[in-house]
C-alpha cells in the first residue's frame, strides 16, 4: 500500500501505461484539508471574514434569531467556539445579540443590515468553491467526500 497519495498517483500513471493522467492539484498535496481550507479563506478574503466566520454569517442569514447553542450544533462546534466566532462578527457589525425572550441568560443571534447587505455575495462566493471542489474532484469524489465528513461528525457526536 503506498504512503502517499503521490505514489499511488506515480503508480495508477505507470497501470495506464501510455495514457497521461494529471492528478488533481488536491490529491497531490499531503494536507488536502489544507488546500480546503486555503480555498475557503480566498474566497472569504473580499469581505475580512475567516471560512468559521463566513459559515457563521450564512446561517444567521438563513435563520435569524437563533439562540448561541442551536447555532454552535448547526455547526458542529462547541458552544465557546461559536462565542468566539460571533464576537468576531459583532466587531464587525454584521450580527446583533438579542436577549431571549423565555430565559434572559439566552442570546438569540440575528443579522445586521450590513450582513443583509452582503448576504448574495457571500452565497456567490461560497457556490463558487463548491463548484471549483465538484469540477476539480468531480461531482461523484465531492458528494461522496461530503457524506465522509457528515458520518464522521455524526459518530463523533458533532463536537469540534
């Protein structure tokens, strides 16, 4: 079995024989969680926003009003690690904390106008990596992939 995915692209180019494969830029890397996460940073770098921050802001866009642990489990964090996200986002004006109406120890989460405002620009960025993934891995590699992430979060209990 190889150590690398390198050597299984060296060794899958030599049982083509005359065929040239070019491996995609993701599977030659060492760390494709890596390259991810750089494709996620480019495409959130326009609006100063970090991808957990990015991730964040769409949720709260699509379902204002949320309280801190609902998101925090949306996203498969821990709930300190939603804090931390949403402070960066209240510093940038793009979301208000809200007391709950039931328990005033709740804060419910909702946009800004200014995050309203960027609201399909971030969508577009965030379709457009999705859609550079599916054409560089090919759709079936990316939905399998994704479904790989989900069950690994669903057995870890979505903790972060």
């Amino acid at each position: 079995m190889p150590r690398r995915v390198s050597d299984m692209v060296a060794k899958l180019t030599i049982a083509l024989g005359s065929e040239r494969v070019r491996p995609l830029p993701v599977l030659q890397h060492d760390r494709p969680g890596a390259l991810l996460e750089k494709e996620w940073t480019a495409a959130f770098a326009g609006f100063e926003l970090t991808p957990p921050q990015a991730f964040m802001l769409r949720l709260v866009l699509d379902r204002p009003g949320l309280p801190v642990r609902e998101l925090a489990d949306a996203m498969t964090i821990a709930r300190p690690t939603a804090t931390r996200v949403l402070d960066g986002l209240q510093q940038r004006k793009l979301i208000r904390r809200a007391t709950g109406e039931a328990d005033a120890r709740e804060q419910r989460i909702h946009p800004t106008a200014g995050a309203r405002a960027i609201r399909e620009a971030l969508n577009a960025a965030s379709a457009n990596v999705t859609r550079r993934l599916k054409q560089l891995l090919g759709p079936q590699v990316f939905e399998q992939m994704v479904g790989k992430i989900r069950t690994v979060r669903s057995a870890l209990g979505g903790a972060s």
